[in-house]
C-alpha cells in the first residue's frame, strides 16, 4: 500500500506546530520558502533594529519525518488534490493542512501600499531609519507615523520611540488606541507611550497616504515615514482555489478544523474562522494558531478525536524594554480587571516569547 501524503502549506506557528507534530509518526512534506521561522509577534523589534533570533525551520523540525520544500504554493487543485508551486512543480496530497495565514491589509486607502511600510517589511523600516541617522547623509530623522491602535500598532510605536528618541513618533487609530483593554490595561498602554514621547491620534481613520504623510478624518498628520499594522486578512487562495470561505476571506471549517467544503483540507490559524462554543469566534493571532496547530497533530496522528477546544486566559504586550502589560481576561477573551504592569508585565511577555518558539516542536 502507499503511504498517505500529507502537506501542509505556510511555516507561521499554526502550520510548523502541525507539521512537527504529525511528523512524530508520519511523513509530512512541508511546504514554505522560508528558512527562518518569521517570528510575527517579534516584528516589531525587527522593526525597531533590535536583534531577534529566529531559528531555523530545520532545527524546529529536527528528528521529524518532515520533508522541507522551500517554494511557495500559487494554487490549489482541489480537485486533482495537487499543490501548485513557484518554482514550476507540482506536489500531491491526500490530506492538505493549509496554514499560509494573514498578511496586512490596506483597506483600499488610496495610496497606503504605494507609500505606507506594511509590517512584514520590517527589516527595511529598521535600515531606512539607521540610514537617516548615520552622519553626512541626506535623510534626517523626523516623524514616523504608525498607523492601527491595536497590539501591533502599540508595541511598534513603543519600540520604535525607545529605540529612535531622535524620531517623532506618532500613533494613529480609526477607535481608541489599545480601547479594548480593560481600563487599568487602557490608561497603562496611554501612560507609557506618553512618557516615550509618542503622539497618540485617537478617533483619526486614515483616508489617504502620500509622500508626505496622512490624510484623516480628523485632519492632516505629516510624516517622513509611514508604518501600517491597521489589521490583517487572510491569504485569498483559499478563496481563489474555491475553498468555501467567509465574507471576509478566512475558511468556513467544522469543530474538527476541517473545509466544510472539502473534508480533506483542514484550515488552521489565521485562514481559518474557528468558533468554539463557549468561547465564540476566536482572534486572528499567534494565541489561536499556535493551538490549533498542536491540536491538528494531534488530529493527524490518531492521538485524538476530540472537537477542537479552546479558552483565553491572558493578553500581553511588549511596550518597549523595560515595560509591558499583561492583561487577564475571561476565556471567551472579554476582559477581567486585573493586569500586570513595569517588569512584571515585560517579564511576563518575555516568558511566552520563548515559550512560544519551545511549544513549536
């Protein structure tokens, strides 16, 4: 008999998770240009010019039966259950495990992907800010203005306002920055970006970027540079490859995460709207796909037959290198009163950072 092939698309937590897990027990072709985990929740250090160590994919999946393809899928024949790659081959699955996630979305703001930096270019927001700091050259430090008031907007601003003093930093948010904290996590966010100098634009959706900066409903906001983190979506070829998906984007999936269109194909992370009874319709974010991922291997190795499940227990933020905020919340993700603030909190978010990387495997 041949032995079934699994694939799993996309190397974020929610697919290296499910591939080092089903590679405990099975051959799993693991399909990702990267070498490198991307390490998102990291992004905004990167930006900042901070060193951030990223292992490699090989040493996450050391010991597995998992076989490293290092291309990028540019369709899906669901039909034939093939995966079609970049660089002209074609591989065959009988169970797909598609995991290529969220990437940011412009909203359709004129002008925002021509002259805003989204966030998975952060290494190229680090060098343009060390080359307008060097001596003698052209470019001078002024303002960065970040556009999005939730996590990925307040832990840039912060970092980049630490790591850059010599920089205007400016945050801008369509609500209220950090406005779903409850409100000891709220007025905590404000009061340390605040005393790092970070100018916060609150009710101000962005209409239209230019060379110049910011249009908003709330006025004109010059900047020299402009960094997007308003929010994500989901990768189309699910859509494309005609996957039964939500208006938005992300994969229609039972309690098993499987397509509910095509059962051989299970959705995890971002790609996915999960809703877990008692806990509702789960965020896009690493604290849901890093679970879904280590659930699917589970899954895929007979080591349970369980709908998937899930609770909240806490939000965390970096703010900086010597603040942070760890909020407690509810496990349907509303919020309880109680944080964690100053080194606690830091501590506290750099414990689940390397967590995160430990749970991977």
């Amino acid at each position: 008999m041949t032995e079934k092939q699994t694939v799993v698309l996309g190397a974020g937590y929610a697919g290296l998770a499910a591939a080092a897990r089903a590679g405990k027990r099975g051959r799993v072709t693991l399909i990702a240009p990267e070498s490198r985990i991307l390490h998102r929740i990291r992004q905004h250090e990167t930006t900042a010019g901070l060193p951030v160590a990223r292992p490699a994919v090989a040493e996450v999946l050391r010991g597995r039966g998992v076989r490293h393809v290092r291309a990028r899928a540019t369709g899906l024949d669901l039909g034939a259950r093939k995966v079609l790659l970049d660089n002209g081959d074609t591989v065959a699955y009988d169970t797909l495990v598609y995991a290529l996630g969220s990437r940011t979305s412009w909203h359709g703001v004129p002008g925002a992907e021509e002259h805003a930096y989204p966030v998975e270019r952060a290494a190229e927001v680090a060098e343009r800010l060390r080359a307008a700091e060097r001596p003698g050259t052209p470019e001078r430090p002024g303002t960065v203005a970040v556009v999005g008031g939730g996590a990925t907007g307040i832990e840039l601003a912060a970092e980049l306002a630490e790591a850059h003093p010599r920089w205007t930093v400016r945050i801008i948010a369509a609500d209220r920055v950090g406005g779903w904290f409850s409100a000891k996590g709220h007025d905590h966010v404000h009061r340390v970006l605040r005393g790092l100098g970070v100018g916060i634009h609150e009710q101000s959706a962005v209409t239209a970027v230019d060379a110049e900066g910011l249009t908003t409903t709330a006025g004109r906001i010059p900047a020299d540079l402009v960094v997007w983190a308003a929010s994500m979506e989901p990768h189309p070829l699910a859509a494309r490859a005609g996957l039964a998906v939500t208006p938005a984007g992300q994969a229609v999936v039972d309690d098993h995460l499987r397509s509910v269109s095509h059962p051989e194909v299970y959705v995890i992370g971002d790609a996915a709207e999960v809703t877990v009874p008692g806990t509702g319709t789960l965020r896009m974010g690493c604290a849901t796909a890093l679970p879904q991922g280590q659930y699917l291997g589970k899954v895929l190795t007979g080591r349970t037959d369980k709908p998937f499940a899930f609770r909240y227990t806490a939000q965390c933020l970096s703010l900086g290198r010597r603040e942070g905020l760890l909020q407690f919340i509810h496990g349907d993700d509303s919020m309880r009163p109680t944080v964690l603030t100053g080194l606690a909190g830091r501590l506290a978010k750099a414990a689940i950072l390397r967590s995160v990387v430990l749970s991977l495997r």
